[in-house]
C-alpha cells in the first residue's frame, strides 16, 4: 500500500513512449478519482486499486487545471515527466 510511483509505472507500461492520440485514449476513462483508484486493473485484472492516498497524489499531479480531472495537456506532460 502507498507504494504506487507511476513515473515509473509508465516506464514499466510504455505509456511514456505513446502518441498524444494513444494518450488521450488510455485516460479517455480515467478522469475521476474513483477511477484513478482502478487504473492498475486497466492493465492487469489481478492488480490492486490505488489506496486514497495514491490516487489522490495521482490526480494532484496529473490535474494542471485544477478541476479535478487530468487533462489531455497535462496527461503529456504528466506522463512524459
């Protein structure tokens, strides 16, 4: 629990290495926290959800605009960090 680093899991994953069109499709879903918790199972069924604490800092960084979900911007430069 709490050991969630997703820079390193979009290494792991390959996201980093994706087109903004990829990009925008992978997070199409994910813009709510309640989703964000579930974002592991997206890519392995067997995966835990994210504690409150992850997926809140997840979304802190990912959220540029300040309203609660990662936008397609901030998702490349989030995920390109």
């Amino acid at each position: 629990a709490d050991s969630f680093d997703y820079k390193t899991f979009f290494v792991k994953v390959g996201l980093n290495s994706k087109s903004k069109d990829q990009l925008t499709k992978v997070f199409g879903i994910l813009d709510q926290e309640d989703e964000l918790k579930l974002f592991l199972q997206n890519f392995s069924a067997s995966a835990r959800a994210l504690t409150d604490a992850e997926t809140k800092a997840f979304l802190a960084v990912g959220d540029s605009e300040g309203n609660g979900k990662i936008g397609v911007d901030g998702k490349i430069a989030f995920i390109k960090q």
